[in-house]
C-alpha cells in the first residue's frame, strides 16, 4: 500500500526548504533584452508562439480583443486576424508529428470558451480553420500547451479553466482537416493558469497563481496526481504569486523558467535548483504574463533560439536569446541537461475491449483465459469483479455470465480435472468474502461457471487475495496457491476428490517477505513466479516438497520494475521456450521475460489508446493473462488480457483490454 498524500506532503516541504533557501542565496543574473516588438492594437499581451520557417520564422502573439497578430522577429506587425479574441496561442512544431498536425496554430477564443485550430499560409498571410468544430471548453479558458507523446506521436493540447481543471485534449487528423476529443480532467487548482510541457520527461507544469508551480504526467493514462514543483512564500521560493512557465531543452540544458511577483526563476530540471534571473534593464519589463521558449535556430537573429516574455503592462513582447540566456547562467544549468529521461517502452494498440464490470470504483482485477481447442472461436475470459463475483467474456468482450458469490480477487483455470468420472475444467478464485478459495467448474456447451460440491476450501488467512493453480508434470496433480494480502505468505493446497466432493490439502508455506499478489505457475517447467509488489519478481519451484528457495528473475529500483508489480502470467512457447509477463504497475506498462534459462529482461510496452476502434489504453494493470493459442485473425499468436485501472474517453468503470500477443512482442522496447 502506498501513501500519496504523507509522500507529497513530505516531498513538498523538502522541495519547498530547498527552493526557498537557494533563491535567497543566488544572486540574479543579469540577461538583456535583444528585441521588443510593437504594441498589440489593443495593447495586450498574455502569450506568444513561434511559427518556425527555414525563410522567415514569425511570431504569433495574442491580442486580446484584437485577435492574433503576426510579427516578424523584428517586432514588426505583418498581419491581423481579429475574428476571435485571442488570450492564448501554441503552434505544435516537432519533426514526430504527422504533417496534418504539425506547424498548426491553436488559439483560445475567449469569448466563446474553445480552442480553434487554423493552418497558416506564409504566402498569403492568411489563417485558415481546419478543425472540424472548435474543441468545446465551455469555460473560461487560463492556459494553454501542447504535449507530443514520445509513446504514440500523438498531439495533445491542455486547456485550463476558470473552474481550477487542466484538461487534456487528443487532436487528430480526420480527412482534410482536424478533430478532437476530450482525454481526461485534472483537478489543478482554481487559479491555475499558464502551462508547458516537457515531452522528454512526459509532464506538464503548470502555475497556480497563488500557490506555486505544479507538475503532473502527460500521458493520458498516468496517474493524476499532481506533484509541487515550488510554492508561494513562506512554504517555497516564490515572491507572491506566479504567472508564465516555459521549459527549454536546447544548448546542452534542460530547465523551468517561471515569473513571480519579484522577477524571474530558472529551475535546474536535473536537480530542482532555483536561480534568480534579471530579464532586461530594471523596469523594463512590467507585469509578465506567458512565457514561451523556441529552442532550435530562427536564423541569424536568435541562431540558438528564443525567450518570449509577454509584458502585460506595455501591451508587448520582449525578446531574448536563448544562448545569452543560458551563457549568463553558465554553471547553473549546465549540468541539467544530464537529467535522466523518462524510459520510453513500447507501445501496442488493444483489438479489443470486455463490457465495464458491474461494481464502481476499484472493482476489476484479475482475469483468466480459458481456450477452447475445439472451437477457438468459444474462447472465453473469466475475470474477477472484487466487488461482487466473476463474469465470464467472450473474445468480443461481451458479458455472458456472471456468478455473484462474493469479493473474488484473482482467478485461474486448469483443464483435465477428474472429478465424477469425468475430466472437467476447474476455475479457481480467492474469494475475500469468505476466507476462502472458491472452485468452480467452467460448462463449455452453456458457456457458464457451475458451482461444485465442497467448493469452498478455508485458507485461513485473514484476506486471501493473490492466486494461481498448477499441474504437476510429475505426478499430474492440481495444485492451488493463494497468499495474504496483510503480509504476503504464500500457501499451496493440493486439490483432490473425496467422497464425490472436493478436498484441499495444505502441502506448503512460503514466507515470500511483504505483500505480494501476483503469481504464475508453470505446468511444464515446475516454476513458480511470485511479485512481491515492492521488492521483486521471485522464482520459486513449484513442487511443494522444494521449500523456499527462490531466484529475484527482477528487482523494484535498480532493476527494470518499478512498485508496485502486479499480475504475472506465462506465455507457453515450443520445447520450454515463451514468455514471461509482469504488470509493471508503477510505470503504467509490461515487463516481458524469457521463460527459458534465467528469464533474460527483454524490453518493456505500453498499451496505449486505440483511437480508430474507440478503445482506451490500459493503465494502473492488477491481473492479467495470456495464452500462446491462435484465436483468430485478431490473434493469431495468442491473446493478452489486461486490466484497466483507469477506463477513459469515456470516463467509465473498470474493465480489461484484450491484446494480440503478436502486435505486443513486436513493440517491446529495452
């Protein structure tokens, strides 16, 4: 279990100590202002972008009531569109971004409370509106920024408002021009007002004007929570309130430059470091407002980039070298740019998804597959509802039947059983209402869950919660392991008939060490796999007579996994060769293994959001499973099933995402 709000509480406090102490102790740098531009016609001035050109980059600035206007890098006014009040501008330029998409110029209509997307034409001077309807706010609108995901390349733009959200918007290309839907909302504060984004890293930071600087993760299926970056005085460094953040990663430096009420603060990204900053001569910039930073060449003028400071007072925007910028503060940033970039796993887009679970809130968990080899196309998840029971899914995802027995939390499923004379398929699942394992046999012809005589077997545990079955190759007996959720032992029961009911036997006890849940046993090869959440994938034999000594195949930290580790499952490849997988539930993705030999780590994804079928990605993953089977033409090498902690676009309860093992092991990356 973790503890996000004593961690943050903790964390901010640190930060805030550090940032108020090294802003008292640095003296500003003195850095000139190179250029001013002319007055807006309505002498407003809230923020700026950079239309960049090989010939003639331009800067597109905000007006207000005047609408947008567009100097040239000498400050000059070349056009005016005043269609629209304009109060914020962003022009997406990275080399990743499909053609549709990049060099667009995104302005908020304040007067109507949405985001309008235009094409510029260098030629003519002339904007011309490409989105199939402007993307809806329905508020006032306080900021703006664009994320390009280094996962997907997909376009992003957060909008925040007036009700204290910072929401997060998906654009896409749709025919000849550009449409848009609505990822998700963060809660971020009622004053929260100008954003940037550093897309190395995949976070947005963003201004509360009262509080301080926040930052949350970009991508759309990360966690919300919002971490302080600095705060207002006295709790951290900053001078009353702040106003414009920008994020540069050029010239061999990676920082957060911020404006507050008594000047500027740069941020060593690397360490956290705060810097005072001197932007022109005393007075020569009022009351800043947006701040905008371009970090590659704009020609001879700014060969290295450009600072962009909107100057509310003078209804202008004053201009500063990037290069003069981060030469005037040398040492201080120097070394930022050695800060370590989010790693960027794969990614795989889901086929398929199963109907939400019944219950609300953090219901869905653990799902098992069971194949039908006599007619694959009646293969079926059986997945647990902790909340209320199991609920069996078609490969279309389609509910099909549910039993209600109680708080079940993992499941699994073995063929062969001989139970009346006959072999069945067993169904295995902790059930946290009653203490107990509960077993059931899955009816292939009604395609239902069935209930079985002495299928209720005491685990003496507290809360059962994690579990996995097995059959021995050596003796062909079914075995079931399930561990406590309070501190993670691991029991195993040999399951046997008795008097035409079933019996289980306690065989073993192993003390894995702290909570564990997540756990495969391999039929074939005698292994069993154990996450310990916030330690390490263990292997252990899974022959109850070999006791406890185990191998870490992973390690939390300086390993590849990172807290907390969840589900695992065994993709069963020819002559003892497959896979092993791991949710790798702290960073939103999949850790994936040799199952041969030592469990070689071989790469990491993601599963992001399915745009075109209008399915979500998967995120916050408990349970999952996998079987090497073909199960049609959307899974010809086998099936993944995982769950999906945050269900979005849109927001709905839980449920689990179906995967082709095929697109998946193509996308791993190390």
């Amino acid at each position: 279990m973790k503890y996000p709000s004593l961690l943050s509480s903790l964390a901010m406090g640190l930060l805030a100590w550090q940032a108020q102490s090294a802003t008292q102790q640095n003296a500003a740098v003195s850095v000139p202002v190179e250029r001013t531009t002319l007055p807006t016609s309505h002498r407003f001035a809230l923020d700026a972008a950079v239309w960049r050109n090989p010939a003639r980059s331009l800067l597109m600035v905000a007006a207000g009531e005047g609408g947008l206007e567009v100097h040239d890098l000498a400050g000059q006014r070349v056009a005016t569109f005043a269609d629209v009040e304009v109060g914020f501008v962003e022009v997406p330029d990275r080399p990743a971004l499909l053609e549709a998409l990049n060099k667009l110029v995104l302005v908020s209509d304040q007067r109507a409370g949405a985001i309008r997307a235009y094409r510029f034409d260098a030629t003519s001077r002339r904007l011309h509106e490409v989105a199939t309807q402007p993307l809806a706010i329905n508020d006032e609108i306080t900021g703006l920024c664009s994320y390009v995901s280094p996962l997907t390349n997909k376009l992003y733009v957060f909008v925040a408002t007036g009700q204290g959200q910072l929401e997060q918007w998906e654009l896409f290309a749709q025919a000849q021009q550009v449409g848009g839907r609505l990822v998700r909302r963060i809660a971020a504060g009622k004053g929260v007002g100008h954003c940037a984004v550093d897309d190395a890293r995949r976070r947005v930071y963003f201004s509360e004007e009262s509080v301080g600087i926040w930052s949350v993760a970009a991508e759309p299926e990360s966690d919300t929570a919002r971490e302080a970056f600095d705060l207002v005085a006295p709790r951290g460094g900053i001078g009353e309130e702040v106003k414009g953040v920008a994020v540069s990663r050029a010239n061999g430096s990676a920082f957060l430059i911020a404006r507050d009420a008594d000047g500027f603060i740069v941020y060593n990204l690397a360490d956290g470091s705060p810097h005072r900053v001197q932007l022109g001569a005393p007075k020569q910039i009022g009351d800043a407002e947006g701040l905008t930073i371009v970090g590659e060449s704009l020609g001879a003028a700014f060969p290295t980039g450009l600072l962009i400071v909107a100057d509310e007072d003078a209804g202008d925007y004053k201009l500063v070298s990037l290069s003069t910028l981060t030469t005037s503060l040398g040492s201080a940033v120097a070394q930022s740019a050695a800060v370590k970039d989010e790693f960027i796993p794969g990614a795989v887009l889901p086929a398929a998804e199963t109907e939400p679970v019944p219950s609300f809130g953090d219901a869905a968990d653990d799902p098992a597959i069971w194949v039908d080899r006599q007619d694959p196309s009646r293969s079926v998840v059986i997945a647990t509802d902790k909340k209320l029971g199991l609920n069996v899914y078609d490969l279309a995802g389609k509910l099909i039947h549910s039993v209600t027995d109680g708080r079940m939390n993992n499941v699994d499923v073995r063929d062969g059983f001989a139970f009346g004379g006959h072999p069945i398929t067993l169904v295995a699942a902790t059930n946290r209402t009653r203490k107990s394992i509960s077993l059931y046999r899955y009816d292939a012809q009604a395609r239902q869950l069935q209930a079985l005589p002495g299928g209720d077997l005491a685990t003496g545990f507290d809360d059962p919660y994690g579990l996995c079955m097995y059959r021995s190759a050596n003796n062909g007996a079914y075995y079931v392991f399930a561990n406590d959720s309070a501190d993670g032992r691991v029991r195993q029961w040999k399951i046997s008939v008795k008097n035409g009911k079933l019996a289980g036997e306690l065989v073993r006890e192993i003390a894995v060490g702290s909570q564990a849940e997540g756990c495969a046993a391999d039929d074939e090869l005698g292994h069993l796999y154990v996450a310990e959440e916030d330690v390490a994938l263990w292997k252990y034999s899974a022959e109850p007579r070999d006791g406890s000594r185990r191998t870490a195949i992973d390690t939390v930290g300086k390993g590849h996994l990172t807290d907390d580790i969840e589900g695992v499952s065994i993709y069963y490849g020819a002559n003892g060769t497959g896979y092993v997988i791991a949710s790798n539930q702290g960073e939103d993705n999949y850790a994936v293994y040799r199952r041969e030999g030592s469990n070689e780590y071989l790469g990491k994804f993601a599963v992001v959001a399915n745009s075109e079928a209008g399915i979500d990605g998967a995120s916050e993953t408990d349970g999952l499973d996998i079987v090497s089977a073909p199960l049609g033409e959307r899974f010809p090498e086998g099936l993944l099933v995982v769950q999906d902690g945050r269900n979005l676009m849109p927001a709905e309860r839980q449920n689990f995402k179906y995967v082709s093992w095929q697109d998946a092991l193509r996308s791993l990356r190390k």
